[in-house]
C-alpha cells in the first residue's frame, strides 16, 4: 500500500534525522517516478522534524566565518551551505504537501527539487565528513524556515518569496563562493557547488514558471504583483549585486526586482 506522493512528502517533513530526511525526500521521488499520482492522505505538519543537532540560532548571532585557506573556514562555509540545502528539502517537501489543487505537473517539479535537495545535501554532508566534520557541528539560523512559515495562507506568496527570493538569492552568492573555494584550493568543494548552482537555476525556473501559472489563474501581471507580494510578506532586503545572467535563465527578469530597494544614493 502506498501512502501517494503527498503521504510521502509528509514522511519526509516528519523525520529529523538528516540522513532519513534525505532518504525519505528520494522515496517521495521513487512515488512519482513510478507513476503513482494519488497524492495520499495526512497532515502537514505546522513545522517539520529538526535533529537535535545543529543548534538553531537567530541570523544575528552567527560566528564570524574564517577565512577559506583554513579548514575551519571551509567546514564553516560547507556547514552553512549544507544548512541551507537541509532546509530547502523540507520547502519543497512542504511546497507539495501544502498546496493541493494543482495541475500534475506542479507536484512532479517540487518533487524533482526535493530530490535535488536531497541529493545537494547528501553531497555537501559528505564534503564535511571528509573534512573530519559533520552537519551538526556547528550552530545554524532559522531564518529560511520561518521565511516559508511567513506564507504558509497562499501558494502565490510562497512561490513569491520561497524559490524567487530566497533560492534565487543563492544564484546571486554562489559564483562567489565558488571563486573563493577556487582560489583556496578546495577544488572537491568547489564541484559539489557548482553542481548546485547549475541545477537551482532550475529551481528558480520552476518558481518563475508556477508564479506565472498562478497570477494567471488569478488574472494578475506578474512583475508587479511580485514586487507587492514581496514587500508586504518578505520581512528581509533583496540585497544587490544580483546575477542578472543566471536569474534571466530562470525566468527572473529584471524587470521584477531591479528598483524594488533601490541603492541609496552615496
Ligand atoms: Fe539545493
Ligand atoms: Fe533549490
């Protein structure tokens, strides 16, 4: 008997473990590969299954991160990237299980993006693991999980704020990151992320796409009723410079968020 792909996806938001919530956001992905499209019955959770490890912070109270030529500045910058791809399993995971009433091809995406999540994390605990560290060891915030509560009412901010802000915010960081991890050496990392970066492109591109989906349905413009949506339900700044390059493959064009904070006139 399966649970449906919904059931699964809510499997996945209830285990805390990381390896397990890896494991159980790639049964989601089997579900579907095999052409089961009930989704299933259950209940989402108000908030998903955390480990007891790391310890979540507030943004604010995050340590200093050290410079990359060291291995502590490596661990810290691979934790905190591994952070974030944790979280996004259960945004997807969430995006699928919360959200009914869409058309197949909505839950195949999110369920493609939790794989990849999955799959993003699994790689960079590994990445850890061979530095002689582990996910846990250091504290995290959480910042992207209370982003995502933020919207929990409404498919439309979800979309808005959850793969167009935050997601595509990491297309903005990435190249740098990766620059930096080049320029130290760490050339194993430096694959894993770009693997990353190639694929949430991806991930934004299935956000531009289903926004678009819904502001039809709704009978909304979608540049503008992004930039309304994100200055009333995303608490943060949309901080420049933006990759102008990588967001307009994802169908994210400027258009949407060049003057949404405009620079202060120095
Ligand atoms: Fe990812
Ligand atoms: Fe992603």
């Amino acid at each position: 008997m399966s649970t449906g792909y919904r059931g699964a996806a809510i499997d996945a938001l209830r285990t805390g473990e990381p390896e397990a919530k890896a494991r159980a956001a790639h049964a989601m992905a089997e579900v579907w590969r095999k052409g089961l499209r009930e989704p299933g019955p259950g209940t989402v959770p108000d908030r998903p299954a955390r480990p007891a490890r790391p310890v979540l912070t507030r943004p604010g109270d995050m340590p200093k991160r050290r410079a990359l030529t060291t291995r502590a500045g490596q661990i810290a910058l691979l934790h905190a990237f591994a952070h974030i791809e944790f979280n996004a399993i259960d945004l997807a995971c969430d995006m699928v299980a919360r959200f009914d009433g869409m058309p197949p091809a909505f839950y195949g995406d999110w369920i493609g993006v939790a794989g990849d999540e999955a799959r993003h994390f699994q790689m960079l605990r590994r990445r850890l693991q061979e530095l002689g560290a582990d996910y846990g060891d250091l504290p995290a915030h959480d910042g992207l999980w209370q982003a995502a509560d933020d919207t929990r009412d409404d498919l439309l901010a979800r979309l808005a704020v959850v793969p167009l802000v935050l997601e595509a915010r990491g297309l903005d960081v990435t190249p740098a990151m990766i620059a930096r991890l080049e320029r130290a050496g760490d050339h194993d990392s430096v694959a894993i992320l770009e693997v990353i970066y190639r694929e949430e492109i991806g991930h934004v591109a299935a956000g531009s796409r289903w926004f678009a989906h819904v502001c039809e349905q709704r009978g909304l413009d979608p540049a503008p009723t992004w930039r309304t949506v994100v200055r009333e339900r995303f608490k943060g700044d949309l901080k420049p410079p933006f990759n102008d390059t990588a967001r307009d493959a994802a169908g994210l064009p400027s258009a949407f968020y060049a003057d949404l904070n405009p620079l202060p006139s120095a």
